[in-house]
C-alpha cells in the first residue's frame, strides 16, 4: 500500500482518546448525548451482559461497522456524536478509541472496562 506505515503508531502525531470519567459517561449515554460502544468479543458479552444502551462491536469489525466511508457503518453512528468505548479493561477500548478518532469521529473518549460502567452506576443487561 502506497503511503502505509507499519509503525503509525509510534508518532506522537497519532490520534489519541481521553479517558473520561465513568459517571460523566452514564451521565452522557443516558441523556441521548453520547454513543457508547462495547468493543468486546461475542463470548465476553455472553457472560457477562454489555451496558445498556451500548452498541456491540466487536474490535475486528470495528473499521469496517463504525468508518463513516464503509457501506456498512452502522446507521445512527455520526462523526459529530461524542462517543465512548469499552472492553474489558480498557485495552482494546483504547486502541479503538483511536481507530475512531482517526476516521474523524470529533470527540472520542475512553471509559475504560465494563466494571467502571457498572461502578458508576450503569446498568447492565443481558
């Protein structure tokens, strides 16, 4: 690929995504002002639920669900919507936070692992 550098990642220019404060994020989801996305695999979500209201998309898919440019972006997602990830622990979520602020989503956070959703007050489903 023309342009492509394996080692992007290492460039302080590199998108990055905030953390944001858990209650501040079930403030924010549950007032219709942020998406929140579960970046969990299918197993993970089957043992322990996902928070609720959360979209399931998984870290594999996630370019091609959440892209503005794929003909297979969930509908509903927006580029100008603040959204935040989560997984497990915070990991993958904040890797995919910066996936997302790359693809010109403007206000991209990280809240961490599903426990500091439910720490904070977010419910979960099953």
């Amino acid at each position: 690929m023309k342009g492509f550098d394996m080692l992007n990642f290492l460039r302080p220019s590199f998108a990055r995504a905030d953390r944001i404060a858990p209650q501040e994020a079930v403030r924010q989801v549950a007032a219709g002002e942020m998406t929140l996305i579960d970046v969990r695999e299918v197993a993970e979500l089957r043992a322990s639920g996902k928070a609720a209201g959360a979209l399931h998309v998984p870290l594999m898919v996630l370019r091609m669900k959440c892209d503005p440019a794929s003909p297979e972006c969930l509908p509903g997602l927006s580029v100008d919507k603040p959204v935040a990830l989560y997984c497990a622990s915070g990991g993958r979520s904040a890797g995919a936070a910066q996936m997302l602020a790359q693809m010109g989503y403007k206000t991209v956070y990280n809240l961490g692992g599903l426990h500091d959703w439910h720490a904070a007050g977010g419910a979960i489903e099953r």
